[in-house]
C-alpha cells in the first residue's frame, strides 16, 4: 500500500472487554487521511471506550489498531501521542491550576523539541510563546490569557481542551463529544473553530448533535452495543434501514 | 500577528525586576553577620541556611511535583556521610581537593541514590510512592546502625573539615569562614531550583502534579518527568547533606532519620508549597522556634506540633499562602484597612495562645519538677506551680482571649475581603476583567 492511500487509522476485529462484558465487540473501520470521520450511536455503545482503546488509555482484549501503518499494541498514550495523534476527553480534562497560556504551552513543550530538556528557560522561547498565542487566538482566549484554566467558563474550558488537543500539531485528532452540554450559539462557535483548527487532518469525532455531526462529517459509522452497524457518506448513513431502526430515527426526532 | 507586535513582544527573562529579589537576598544573606555576630548566632543561622537548601530541595517533590516523601533525609544523608568519608580519604592522602567544591560530591551522590530510588519509586505519586519513601528511609535508617564501617554506627562519623591546604588563605577553622561558604551553596542550589521550575522539565512536574493523565496525551510520561524531579531533589538534598557535613564535623544514623524526613515535611509545609519561598520561610521559622524556643522550654514541640495542625486546617497554603493572601490588598493600596481589625483579633488571640503555652507549662512544671521544688519562672514572673491562681490565671486569660479573637474574626474577614475588592467607582479598570469575566461566566 502506498502512503497516499494507506488509511490514517485502521481497526481491524477490535475488542475490548471489561470483566466479563464485551463492551466493543469487534469492529472493523479505516479512516483516510484528512477525513472528517463521526461516530455516532446511543449512550453506552462503547464511544468513549473505542476512544479509549485507540489512544492507549486502555489496552484492547483482540484485534488491531493501525496508526499510519503502525500496530498500536502495547504502546502508552504518551507514545501514540508521539505518533501524531492527540485527542480531547468528553469530562474535561485541563490543567485547572495553571493558566490559560501555561496549559497551551505545555501541550506544545513536546513536539517544540523541548522534551524533558532543564536547561532551557520556556520564558525564554519566542517561538514557543508566539505558538502558544497563536492557539489562544485561534481558540479565542486570548483575553483569557493569564487566568487560572479552572476559572473558565464550561464553554470556554472545552475551547481550550480544544486548543490544548491540537497545540501539538497531530495530524490525527480526536474530539471526544466537543460540543456536549452547550447552547446553541456555543454550539455554532467550536463546530467553527473545529472546522478551522482541523483544516488538513484527519478528524475523528463522537458527537450526539446530529447538526454537527451532519455539517462537519465526511463520513458517518454508527456504533450500536459494541459494534460498527453502517458506514457511509452522511447521507447513505441517513437513509440506511438498519440505523433507522436502531438509532437514528429516535435521535432525529428527539433532535426536532 | 503583525511585525510590530512581534518586535513589542515582551520576553520575560532576565530583567532588573526578577534578578531584584535574589540581589536584595544574597546582600543580606553577606551582612547578617554583621549584624548578628556573636557565634551562637552564626551556628544558628548555620543551620538555617543548610535547612532551607534541604526544604526546597523537598519542595521540588511535594510542591512542584506532588509526591509526598516520608523519607526524604535519605539523601541528604547521602550526601553527607559520602562527605565526610572523602574529607578523610582526603586527609590521608593530603590529595588536593578544596573543601568548599565538597558539597558538589554530596550532591553527586545524593543524585546516584535518587537515581536507583526513583526508577523504581515514581511510577505514581500517590500512596505507592509515599510508601516506598517510608520503606526506603526506614531501610537506610536500619542500614545506619548495621553497616558501622559507613554509617559510624552510635558514635557516628567524624571528620576535619580544617584538613588540607587553605583555600585562598581560609581554613573554615571559624563558623564565620564555613558561614559564608554555605551561603554561597545557598545562593547558588536556590538559584538553580528556581531556574529548574522554568524549565520545560519543571513545568512539566506542575502539569503532571494536577494532572498526569492529561500530560500523557501531551506526549509526556508522567513517570519520566516525576523521575528528573525526584533526581533533581536527591541531588540538591545531597549538597545540603554534605553541608551539614562540613558544619557539623560529625555525622550520626539521625541526619538520615526517618525523624528528620518528617521534620523536613513539616517545614515544607509550615512554609507553604505552593510558592517557592515558602519553604524558606518554613526553614527560618522552624530553625528558630528549634534554637531559640528549645532554649526556653523543653515543650517546643507541643508548640511547633501544634502549629503544625493548625496550618495543616486552617491555612493549607502555608505562612507563604498567608503572606500571597495579601498580595491583592497590597496592589489594590488597601493593607491599612486590615491593620485595626487584624489587631482586634491577633492580639487577644496572642493572648490566648500565651495563656494555653502558660497552663502547658505550669502542668508540666508540676508533673516533671523534682520533689519540693515548686518555683517555676514563666513570662518573667515567678511562682509556686501548686498553687491554684496562676493556673486559674492561665485559663482565665486564654478563655477571654479565644473569646474576644473568635468575636472579632469575622470582621476581620469582611476587611480581608473589603480589602481585595476593587472601589466600584474608581478602580473601573482594575476590575474590568473579573466583572467580564462574570458575564462570560453567567451567560453560559
Ligand atoms: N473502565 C470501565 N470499566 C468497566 N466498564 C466500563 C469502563 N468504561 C466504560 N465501561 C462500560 O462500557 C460501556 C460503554 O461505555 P462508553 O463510555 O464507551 O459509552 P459511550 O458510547 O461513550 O456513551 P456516552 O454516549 O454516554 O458517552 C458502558 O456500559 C460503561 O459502563
Ligand atoms: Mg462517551
């Protein structure tokens, strides 16, 4: 397989089991690189723990997970993020005490090339604190600049898990229900700035809104108790018998 | 961003403003001497100087990195016994090496222990970690009576720091002389542990302290990073160790101590961990309660014990959180409403806490005294301990007190907050941004 057709990310017969449950049970999946991909399905279909598995949160019970050509297997997160692929969580998960800057910096210690480094100053790098602005103008925090992130408004936490996600430069990102629990106009303003900071990369994203899901995604997989029922083109997606029945209908009309 | 806001981009590195604080420090560390020349005085402030190294070098864990350490006096110990062998292998052999580049061996090895500790010790921060530190310490403590070719056993390991060539024309044969060469490690070690915190790897250990999880899909293995913290803290707890060496002339089982750990927690603590004085603080004031209070009481500890628990409850953040408490009124120009209320409280609560010290002292007077001896010296008065006015005076003195400070601390609460609040009217720009902030906050 050539690079340029070799998926970003591949599952192959994935699963995962917690005790004696089998929460993913087998799923097959390849996303393309710079598709904007969606995962939908009802609570508890395993979402979040499909995401668990691909980033080395968990380790998988069977199957595959191919970054970029690359078994996963027996890697730590720290590892796969190394890889190029970084992700948000659907509870918050920031660096509350520091500030709003601090947390951009530290997300973009690693791929600077800082490493574990004690012998530069952070201070001291202008290309570090103008990458660092930079992210807090895309994620529109800059006038939040110097407050401690635990502070923030809901809104404006998930916009600098956003910001704290892509500050790396993967070019795989993971999005972990970005807009959940968030008005409308909330809504409209991180599908926006999902849609500027993942310009040229492969996006995979959980998503209940099925407005956002439907304006963003490229391509739809419905996950229903542990498996993949469809994939396709939103619209394919939309009028499939089987995620009628099993999902979508009841999530269409509730969303009307 | 524009050409002219890249050029107008300010970098805060070294500026007159942020090197200030470290000139004013190192200039009085110099004449503190002179000031308090006699040389019980310099053996205080000997040890003052050695503990505050000791104290930052454990802040580096427990504030900086949050792992708790029941055993950290391992590698001080470390530091310092290693010392003080090589003090006298260098004596033997009258090899040449000048005794104030010694603490540099106590730090190497007290970075080789933490080296082989901590491989095994920081792979989490939590309960396992505090247990190894406890296991660790109470291993090496055992070590120290057992292994008597290293350790001394009882007696300990006595060296001569006076032992080679002068350095310069100085032999440390004077407290004075080995004074100034601890403040110069001082300086130094404070130096660079404030500088380590600026470091990708000392942001790294605040980030992986709130947060591990996160930082691992950062790209960072909390453990590595909690690894050159750990590391960090051995070596700069070594260069105290082997200070100590140089200061005292003799080593025992107790510089490793699980006792010592535990005091060095207790004034990380008392100092504050949040901010990088604090245990400065904590250092000066626990060293003078234990010199100069010790001298007046054998009950120091009941007081320092005490305090302890009422830091630990009612100021987590330390003398130095109390202190940053103050820093908004200070900006705001509003200390001087806090000083009448500050002073309808503290005062009675001094009282309050005299007369309790008092009713300690008189019952332990009496309990401990020999027989027939029923005189006992307190705050400049004398008396006899069995009779019944001078305890009935101690109570009596800390119940109105306690009650006066208790009625009075919610007013000095309200100044507190008066005091950090913005004037509504005037202060329109300084409280722009919390007002804007409670908008954002609310509309969401
Ligand atoms: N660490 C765990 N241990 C045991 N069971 C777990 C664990 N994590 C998840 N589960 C179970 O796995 C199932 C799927 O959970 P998951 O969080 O992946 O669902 P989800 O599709 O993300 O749902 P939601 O839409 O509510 O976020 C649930 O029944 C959950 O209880
Ligand atoms: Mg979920």
């Amino acid at each position: 397989m050539s690079t340029s057709t070799m998926p970003a990310l591949e599952l192959d017969g994935l699963r995962k089991s917690f005790g004696k449950t089998e929460i993913i049970r087998g799923v097959d999946l390849a996303i393309g690189r710079g598709e904007r991909h969606a995962i939908i399905g009802p609570n508890g279909a395993g979402k979040s723990t499909l995401f668990n598995l691909i980033t080395g949160r968990f380790p998988n019970s069977g199957g595959h997970i191919r970054l970029h050509g690359n078994d996963l297997a027996g890697r730590q997160p720290f590892e796969i993020n190394r890889m190029g692929l970084s992700r948000s969580f659907q509870i918050t998960n920031i660096f509350p005490k520091m500030t709003v800057f601090e947390n951009v910096r530290c997300s973009l210690l690693w791929t600077k090339g800082y490493k574990y480094s004690f012998w530069h100053m952070v201070s001291r790098s202008r290309d570090l604190t103008q990458a660092a602005e930079a992210i807090l103008e895309q994620i529109n925090l800059t006038a939040r600049r110097d407050l401690p992130a635990g502070v923030l408004s809901y809104a404006e936490q998930r916009a600098l898990e956003i910001g704290i996600t892509i500050a790396g430069g993967a070019d795989v990102i993971m999005l972990d229900e970005p807009t959940a629990g968030m008005s409308h106009s909330e809504t409209d303003y991180i599908v926006e700035l999902i849609r500027k900071v993942t310009v040229g990369k492969t996006l995979i994203m959980v998503e209940h809104d099925m407005g956002v899901v439907f304006g963003l995604a490229d391509r739809i997989s419905v996950l229903v108790y542990g498996e993949i029922i469809a994939t396709g083109k939103p619209e394919d997606v939309r009028s499939d018998a089987k995620v009628q029945e099993a999902y979508l209908g009841a999530a269409l009309e509730a969303d009307h | 961003m524009s050409d002219i806001s890249q050029s107008a981009m300010k970098l805060p590195g070294i500026t007159a403003a942020n090197a200030a604080p470290w000139l004013i420090a190192t200039l009085f560390l110099l004449v503190l001497p002179f000031i308090f020349s006699a040389n019980s005085a310099i053996t205080i402030m000997n040890q003052m100087a050695i503990t505050i190294i000791f104290a930052l070098a454990y802040n580096m864990l427990l504030g900086q990195g949050g792992m708790l350490s029941f055993g950290h006096a391992v590698y001080l110990g470390a530091g310092g016994f290693m010392c003080m062998h090589i003090m006298n292998y260098v004596e033997d052999y009258s090899l040449p090496l000048p005794l104030p580049l010694l603490p540099l061996f106590g730090g190497i090895f007290g970075l080789g222990l933490a080296t082989i500790v901590g491989a095994f010790s920081t792979r989490s921060a939590g309960t396992v970690f505090a247990m190894i530190s406890l296991g660790i310490g109470e291993l090496l403590a055992a070590c120290s009576i057992i292994i008597v070719a290293f350790f001394g056993g009882e007696e300990g390991i006595p060296g001569d720091r006076t032992y080679g060539l002068p350095f310069f024309g100085v032999e440390f044969l004077q407290q004075i002389e080995v004074y100034y060469l601890i403040i110069f490690w001082l300086v130094l070690s404070a130096l660079l542990m404030f500088l380590f915190s600026r470091t990708p790897a000392g942001r790294m250990a605040n980030a992986v302290r709130d947060n591990p999880e996160r930082a691992e899909f950062l790209g960072y293995s909390a453990r590595r990073v909690r690894y050159i913290s750990f590391c960090a803290s051995g070596f700069f707890a070594g260069i105290a160790g082997g200070l100590l060496a140089i200061n005292l002339e003799i080593l025992t089982g107790e510089d490793l101590g699980l006792l010592l750990s535990g005091e060095i927690l207790l004034i990380t603590f008392l100092g504050g961990v949040g901010f990088f004085f604090g245990p400065i603080i904590g250092a000066i004031v626990f060293t003078l309660l234990k010199t100069v209070l010790g001298l007046e009481t054998e009950l120091w500890q009941l007081y320092v014990g005490a305090l302890f628990v009422a830091t630990v409850m009612y100021f987590p953040g330390g003398f130095a959180g109390v202190l940053m408490m103050h820093a908004p009124s200070a900006k705001l120009g509003k200390l001087k409403l806090l000083v009448v209320p500050y002073i309808k409280t503290l005062v009675p609560a001094f009282f309050a806490v005299m007369g309790a010290a008092g009713f300690f002292e008189i019952m332990f007077h009496m309990r401990h005294a020999a027989v027939g001896e029923e005189e006992m010296t307190i705050f400049w008065t004398t008396f006899n301990s069995h009779s019944v006015l001078p305890t009935a005076v101690t109570i009596g003195v800390t119940v109105v007190g306690f009650w006066l400070a208790k009625r009075s601390a919610p007013d000095m609460a309200a100044a507190w907050h008066a005091s950090i609040t913005p004037n509504k009217p005037a202060g329109a720009s300084a409280g722009e941004r919390p007002a804007d902030s409670q908008a954002q906050g609310g509309g969401s």
